[in-house]
C-alpha cells in the first residue's frame, strides 16, 4: 500500500515542533542519535541514518547513526558508487518513489531492507565540500516525498554543520597526535618553553635569551632531552 504524505493539520503540528524543539537542543553524536529517531517517526520511514563521507581516493558511506524498524541499530558502510546515496552525495535531494533497488543496485543495505522509497538530502559543508547524506528508506511505495524533502532543509544544514565541526575536531586531534609521535620518538633532544610574561620580540638575541631564563620553563620535552638532563622521564 503506497503511503501518503499530506500538510500536516493543527493538530499534528504541535508534536513535530516539539520534536524539532529536542532535537536542537542537542549537538554532537546527541544530536544525531536524536534526529535519526524523531526522523523515523513523523515520516513513517522503515529506516532513518546519517552517512559520512570518507576522504578520496577511497570514498565510503560510514553511517554515525541507525534507527531501524522502530529501535536503534548496528552502524555499517558501503561504497557509494553506484547507489542511490551516491548520487544524493554532494549533489542534490533524491526522491524515489518506488523501485529504488533498481537505482542502487551495489547497496547491499537496500537489498536487505527490502527497500522500495527513499528520500536522500545531501550535507554540505560551509565551503561547499561534500560530508555526506541523511537517507530515509521505505518498504512500500511512496506517493509523495515532498513534505519530509522540504520539511528536512534546515535539519540537514543543522546536521552538515555538526558534521563539520565533527570531523574539524577529529582533524585537530590526529594533528596533535602525530605531532606528539613525532616529538615522543625523536632522538634529538626537544622541547616547548613557556613563558610567565611577554618577551620583547624587538630585544637583542642576548637579551631575549636572559629574559627566557628569568620568566622560562620547560613545559614539554621527550625522552631524549629528559635523559640528557638526568631524569627518568619527560
């Protein structure tokens, strides 16, 4: 039986806001566990998940959140090309009515949902860089997607911005710990002074280096310069 979206009436408004009311109130992996579920429920989607697109050359769809049949499930990944996500990926919103498997043929995961609708929004970040997608899924026909297609916008660039400041923050952290490795493991001594005042930059080198020694202290080095000065670790 297809199913059939219309405007929703007064009645039915009041539920939707105050889910659109939790969900923002949430950020991070909060936020998408959030909305995945809420998703799922004012839409009648047999599954609802967020996809993140993985760096080239090797590009995959590694969802961060599932809400499947009515509970959360397992995260998976695929490769996007060839499939419906693919082409939702840093495009457009994708809406199939029906016979969505034969637009996606290399999803295992529509295969296995007995997929039949879906309803694809793509996330795209402030510069206009592919993130990746939130994806709907059917079992049976749809009718008509543009109330959720219209209705998602702000949702997907709530959901984009969360994406991007995910992954700036995951880019700051392997930064800062291939810094480290490489400090931790050089075998030339190494280490990071900080000071309790301003130094004057316009100072002679000799008086740059006095005023290090009076306001200085070695706030960081690695193993190398810890034995050289006689101590059993950094």
């Amino acid at each position: 039986m297809a199913m059939r979206f219309t405007a929703p009436n007064p009645d039915e408004e009041a539920p939707w806001r105050s889910s659109i009311l939790e969900i923002s109130s949430t950020i991070g992996a909060e936020f998408f566990h959030s909305l995945v579920r809420h998703l799922a429920k004012a839409f009648g989607a047999y599954c609802v998940y967020i996809g993140e697109l993985t760096p080239a050359p090797r590009s995959r769809i590694l969802t961060l959140e599932v809400y499947l049949d009515g509970e959360y499930s397992q995260n998976f990944e695929f490769d996007p090309a060839g499939t419906a996500a693919g082409e939702v990926i840093g495009d457009s919103t994708r809406v199939y009515p029906r016979y969505v498997q034969a637009h996606s043929s290399s999803d295992p995961a529509l295969k296995k949902m007995k997929a039949e609708g879906f309803i694809g929004i793509p996330l795209i970040s402030s510069q206009g860089r592919a993130l990746g997608l939130i994806a709907l899924i059917y079992q049976q026909p749809l009718a008509d997607g543009t109330q959720p297609k219209f209705m998602l916008g702000p949702l997907a660039a709530r959901a984009a911005a969360e994406l991007e400041r995910k992954q700036s923050e995951q880019a700051i952290r392997e930064s800062e710990q291939r810094y480290r490795a490489f400090i931790a493991t050089n075998i030339d001594a190494m280490f990071r002074i900080e000071c309790e005042g301003p130094i004057d930059t316009t100072a002679t080198e000799d008086e740059q280096i006095k005023a290090m020694y009076m306001y200085g202290y070695v706030a960081e080095c690695n193993e190398a310069a810890a034995e050289i000065e006689g101590v059993s670790s950094p």
